[in-house]
C-alpha cells in the first residue's frame, strides 16, 4: 500500500493504450523522413512531439508544419484510444482536485485521447506547452505538484516510459511503473500491469491510502 497526498498520471502507455493509433501517426513522419520506422519509434515515447521530430528532421524541415501535421493526425485518431483495464475506475475513485494529468502531448491531443478512452480529466492537466523542458527534466512533475499544493515527497507519480520516469524521480517523487519497461532507473519501485484490482481511499488526515494489484 502506497500513501500520498496526490496522485500524477502520464497519458499513453500510462493511462491509455494508444500504441496502434501512435505508430502509425509516426510511422508516417518516419516515411517522410526517411529514416527507418523500427530504429525512430522506440525514441519518442514519453518525450515532447516537437523534440522528437527536431532530433529526426533533415535539414531545413519546416518544424512548425509537421508538428501540425502529426497533431492533426493523432487527434483525429484518438476515438481509437483505448483505456488500460481498470483505469476508468481506478481514475473515478480519486478526489478530482487530488490528482493531475502529467502528460508530453499538447493539451488537445490530451483532451481527445482521454475522451476517447473514456477517461475523466482531473482538474489539473500540465502538458509540453506548460514547461519550459519536458520529460526527463522534472518540471512538469514539479509544476503539477505546485498546483496541487503539495510537497514532491507526497506525490506518487504513474509512468510507463524512461524519461517520465526519470522525471517523476528527479522531481524527488515516488514513481509506480505501469507496465514492462525495465531499465536502471525502474530498479526497486514498484510495478503493475494495468489497474484491474487496483484501489484507492481517503485515508487519515486526507491522504490518499493506494492498494496496487499483485504482479508476479
């Protein structure tokens, strides 16, 4: 059991599988660059679109214009978005004002991805245009927690990819790993699947009391 005094959710992988949706949005800009889709992919996750596509551009690439291109993409295919089992629950049973969404997509991407899986959004959401560095650099976790009006060390932060979970770490927060990425950073903390059997209540004092369901 986990306790805290606010909870903060990445988005895809985290929340939301929107691994189908995202790779053939990116597959493409990929192809318009030509570089290899398998060597391009596994970089972007969990980093902001637009340092992504700075990294991978050939020269003279009008930076602005793809980012637009791939947000207009991704937006329209977040009907596809499909929440990961027991988050729409999980989700509903925390205090609105107790948690935030922390997410490397723009703000209607987030928007469109959540309503698509069916997800409520909390009453605080930072994405990339809030920070001046995103993802592994701390500040958007530490922004969220400013927001929340709490300290680092009583946040738990939810993550699925390396550099959020680097950031959520550097931020001075407790990091749960959903899913199976394994690297040094993921070494000793804690690890669910998904939030089927997952379950949270107020606790004394009003902290949040998190039970996470056993992973073998």
């Amino acid at each position: 059991m986990l306790s805290a005094h606010a909870l903060l959710f990445d988005m895809d992988g985290t929340l939301v599988d929107s691994t189908a949706v995202v790779e053939v949005a990116w597959g493409a800009i990929a192809d318009r660059f030509g570089v290899d889709r398998e060597v391009m992919l596994p970089t972007i996750h969990g980093v902001r679109a637009e340092e992504s596509i700075r990294r991978w551009a050939p020269p003279g690439t009008d930076i602005d214009a793809v980012v637009a291109d791939l947000s207009a993409a991704e937006i329209a295919s977040s009907g596809e978005t499909i929440a990961l089992p027991g988050a729409v629950e999980f989700l509903n049973a925390v205090p609105v004002e107790r948690h935030a969404l922390v997410t490397s997509a723009e703000l209607p991407l987030a928007v469109a991805r959540m309503a698509g899986a069916g997800l409520r959004l909390p009453q605080f959401v930072v994405t990339a245009e809030d920070v001046p560095q995103g993802k592994p650099a701390p500040d958007v976790y530490l922004l969220a927690a400013r927001m929340l009006g709490v300290e680092p060390r009583d946040a738990v932060v939810f993550e699925d990819a390396e550099a959020g979970i680097r950031a959520g770490l550097a931020a001075g927060m407790r990091v749960v790993v959903v899913g199976d990425h394994e690297s040094e950073s993921t070494r000793g903390l804690p690890r669910i699947t998904d939030y089927a059997g997952a379950g949270v209540t107020a606790g004394p004092g009003g902290a949040l009391e998190v039970v996470l369901p056993h992973r073998p």
